[in-house]
C-alpha cells in the first residue's frame, strides 16, 4: 500500500473491522458519490451534447455514471411517461367505436409488451448506424454504442420531462410538442456529432440525418411487426 487504494487492484482501503461511525460515513459516501455523478451526468446530458461521449472515449470515467447506466434510467423514466401519454392518447379516443377500442387497446399491450425487449435490440444497432456514418473516426464499435446510449438517454428523459404537460394541453398542442422533441433531437445530434467526433456543422449535419433516417428506418420495421402482431391477434373475444 503506498496510499488510499491499493495499486494492483484498485481498492480502497478499509477497515477489516468497521465502527457503526465508519459504516454510516462509508454508507453515506457511496450513495452521496453515486447520486452526485448521476446527477452530474444528467446535467451534462442536457446541457453538452457529445460531452460525456467524448469524456467516456478518452478515458475521463470517473466522475460520470456509465452509459449503459444513464440509459437505463432513463428508459425507466421513459417507459413509466409512455404509459402515461398512452392513457392521455385513450381519453382523446373515448367516442371510437367498441371494437376499434378494443383493438386500440390490444395494439397498446403489445407494445408495452414489446417495446422494452424490443428497444434492446434497437440501441445496438443504432450504435452500427453511427459506426457506418463515422468511418473516418477510426473507432471501435463500443465507442459508437455508447455515444448511441447517450443519444437514447436524452431522448428518453426529455419525453419523461415533457410527458406531464400532455396531461393539460389539447391534442393540437400535444401533436405540436411531438414534432418539437424531433427537432430537437435533430438539433442535439448535430451538436453531440461535432462535439464527440470533430468535423465542421455540415459534417455533423450530414452525418445526423444520415443516422437519424436509417435508424427511424429500422425503428418503423420495429413498430410495424409490433402492430402486426397485435393486429393478427385481434382484440380482446367479446369486445
């Protein structure tokens, strides 16, 4: 031992034989630490696009949650907001016919079914469109999965944000707010582009809306196998 953590595996150094004072201290660092880098990556989420794509690329970890772990999080959020939304999108169709509910309702099972498993699968393959749109990088795959896990996590938490406000504005306005989260995004990825891999604006444009329509490409099989299977099953017997 030449100081706080060993040099061979990295772990702090403890007592073997903890005072009730010690474990509190040492439990109230870990959930303080944990808390602070979640809430520090949050904020650079939002504020930095690429940021933390960049400082996970270059080694710089420490004092950031993992992308894997930032997704995870947010895709709580954002799953629990969907559920939501959806229950708001079934009050505006109160006045559908019996058996176009009932299918309605179907179709929002499967997906709520799906979506997650299917989201899994999804993710990874954003990382390969990023890949194929930033061959010059000269990266790894991993480096690309991540920044995807970056871009996912803003979009997830920005609709987990915005979901309470589909509760107190009309269909219009809501349909509004849907197409201003895209441009959004649109507008996040060009800068996350430049700041994560480099490259002037329209570098980074291109290579935004290159990944954005060959993902939302994939993101539409997604959801069309989704609603053939809900369709296929049919509603509900007796409805």
């Amino acid at each position: 031992m030449t100081g706080a953590y060993c040099a061979h595996c990295g772990q702090k150094v403890k007592p073997l034989d903890p005072t009730v004072r010690e474990l509190a201290a040492d439990t109230l660092g870990e959930v303080t630490d944990v808390d602070g880098k979640l809430l520090r990556s949050v904020r650079f989420l939002f504020t930095r696009p690429g940021f933390l794509s960049r400082e996970h690329a270059e080694g710089r970890r420490a004092s950031y949650v993992s992308p894997v772990r930032l997704y995870l999080v947010s895709s709580v959020a954002f799953f629990a907001a969907a559920s939501l939304v959806a229950q708001r999108e079934a009050m505006f169709g109160l006045e559908t016919a019996p058996g176009e509910a009932a299918l309605a309702v179907n179709v929002q099972d499967t997906f709520d079914t799906w979506l997650p498993r299917i989201m899994f699968v999804l993710v990874p393959l954003c990382g390969l469109c990023v890949m194929a749109f930033t061959r010059s990088a000269h990266r790894h795959y991993p480096a690309h999965f991540h920044f995807g896990l970056h871009l996912h996590a803003f979009w997830f938490a920005l609709f987990a944000l915005m979901a309470p406000l589909e509760w107190v504005v009309s269909k219009g306005v809501s349909d509004a707010m849907s197409l201003g989260r895209i441009a959004v995004l649109l507008v996040y990825g060009v800068v996350a582009f430049r700041t994560a891999y480099g490259g002037g604006w329209w570098r980074s444009l291109g290579r935004t809306l290159g990944v954005f329509v060959t993902y939302m490409l994939l993101v539409g099989l997604a959801f069309a196998a989704i609603v053939g299977s809900a369709l296929v099953s049919g509603p509900p017997v007796g409805s």
